[in-house]
C-alpha cells in the first residue's frame, strides 16, 4: 500500500462520491429533467441545459441567501420548495421595479433561511458531509 494514499483517506474521498448522486436526484425531481414532451435531439438538448441553469440558480440563490443569514441550507429543500419563492422570484427580476424585486428577495430570504435550514448540522460534522474535512463557512 502508497503510504502516500492511506487506505482510510480513499476510503473517505471515495464515499464523498454520494454528494453526486442527491445532486441529480435534485435535478431530476425539481428541475424537471426527464420530462421532456420532444423527441427532437435538438430539443432534448436545449431542455437539458435549461433544466441544468435552473438546479445552477436555484443553487446560487440558496447560497446567496446562507451567505446573508449565515445559516446552513439544504440545497434539497431549497430546490424541493421552489414552488414557494422561485417564480415569484423570476418574475420580479423581470420586472421594471426596483422596489417590487427587493420586496420579493427580503421575503425569499426570510422564507428559505427558516424552512431550508439543514436538519443537522451536528451531525453533519460527525457522520455527514464535514466528517472528511470538508469545513462549513458559518458558525
């Protein structure tokens, strides 16, 4: 055995792989890849990339709100809640108002840092995702 690969790091790096597979469980339920009504390759593909920026928005926007709140989200229920916020939120941004558009993202905020929060984020530390190392930015 490399000594400069212990086995137990492997074995850690490799069960890090999982974060992948709620990533397109979150792409599949909540970005509606797979339900695509064509079967125009060039559809297809089109619809895949738009399914893709939204789970990438979604995300951003999730982000960006822990980064305000400083609390720790689930990116899964932020996905998973979108009917609660999303569109409200894109048609804001479209929208000429200024006002209208800060309105909405106050109560995006207020809305996601209550009902995203992750469940346990202790336990993330012991068992979840920050067992290998991996460090939350928030307090």
């Amino acid at each position: 055995m490399n000594s400069l690969y212990p086995a137990q790091a492997i074995f850690k790096l490799y069960r890090l792989r999982w974060q992948i597979e709620p990533l397109f469980k979150e792409w599949k339920s909540y970005c509606s890849l797979g339900k695509f009504n064509t079967r125009k390759g060039t559809m297809v593909e089109g619809l895949i990339w738009a399914s893709l920026l939204a789970l990438m928005l979604k995300r951003r926007i999730g982000s960006s709100v822990s980064e305000l709140t400083q609390k720790e989200l689930s990116n899964f229920v932020v996905a998973k809640s979108t009917q609660g916020w999303f569109y409200d939120l894109m048609v804001s941004v479209l929208g000429e108002s200024k006002t209208k558009l800060r309105k909405v993202w106050n109560w995006t905020i207020k809305y996601l840092s209550g009902y995203a929060k992750r469940a346990n984020p202790d336990r993330d530390c012991k068992t979840g995702r920050f067992q290998y190392g991996i460090q939350s930015i928030y307090p």
